[in-house]
C-alpha cells in the first residue's frame, strides 16, 4: 500500500510542476517529485541507485532554483485555488488503476539471471547521462536568456 501512495504523490507533485505558473512554486514540486523517486528506488531494495537518484536530483534542482529567481517574472496574477486542486485531483484519478487494479501474473518457463535491482542498476550509467544532458540544455538555455539581456542592456 505505501508503494501506491508514493507513486500516487509522485504522479500529482510531477502533474503540479508542470502546471503551475510560479517558478519556485514548480522547482519546490519537482523537489518532492525527485524525492519520491528516490524513496520508491529504496523501497525497492535498490539503496544505491536512491542515492544517486537523490544526488542527480538535488544538483538538477538547485539548477533549477537559481534559475527561477534569477530569470522569472513575478506574476501579479494568482491562479484559483480550484484550479489547482482540479489538478491534484486529476493527479489521483492518474493514479486509481495502478493502486485498485492489479494485473494477474504470468508464469513462464524462461529463466532470467538478474533481479530487479541488478537491472536498475545496470541501467544506471544511461540514466545519468541522460538526466546530465538534461542539465546541459538547461545551462545551455540560461546562458543564452542572460547573454539576450545582457546584449538588450547594452
């Protein structure tokens, strides 16, 4: 049951990042979302690959976090409160069949050498390449927004 509840926080803190309009507001809901993945790693027996995941994440947020304050625009229009919670309510509805419905499992005659955890962890070098390419296009973007100001400026 808690593996369902972290995924159903996982699924609306990603769905309110993407929807909310304040930037800080979004890298806060990010933060939890890269939270939670890195609690369902560790859940999963998988310790090593939550840590990482944790470290990646929090170097990617703190990205993020300057980037908000140094490049966004205070709003001075408040989103409604309905609507915000018409998003995490949506959030839930995302998440209903992956925490009442359950697939049969299959029993099958061929055998596989590695376990769950040894697959994510074998898979791991591709994941943090690609969450640093991520972070590259973010600098990259930065860069070229302050460079556009700074020539506007002048």
């Amino acid at each position: 049951m808690i593996l369902e509840v972290v995924a159903a926080g996982l699924v609306i803190s990603a769905c309110l990042a993407i929807y909310l309009e304040e930037a800080i507001y979004s890298v806060v809901c990010l933060a939890c979302t890269v939270i939670l993945i890195s609690l369902l790693y560790a859940v999963n027996g998988t310790v090593y690959v939550a840590v990482f995941q944790f470290a990646i994440g929090l170097g990617t947020l703190a990205v993020f976090f300057l980037s908000s304050e140094m490049l966004s625009e205070k709003l001075k229009k408040e989103k409604s409160t309905r609507n915000t919670l018409l998003i995490v309510a949506l959030g839930m509805f995302m998440s209903f069949p992956a925490i009442f419905l359950s697939l049969p499992t299959i029993q099958t005659n061929i055998s596989i050498d590695s376990s769950f955890v040894q697959a994510l962890w074998n898979l791991r070098a591709l994941d943090i390449v690609l969450q640093g390419l991520v972070m590259l296009t973010v600098a990259l973007g930065i860069a070229i927004v302050l460079y556009e100001r700074k020539r506007g400026e002048s």
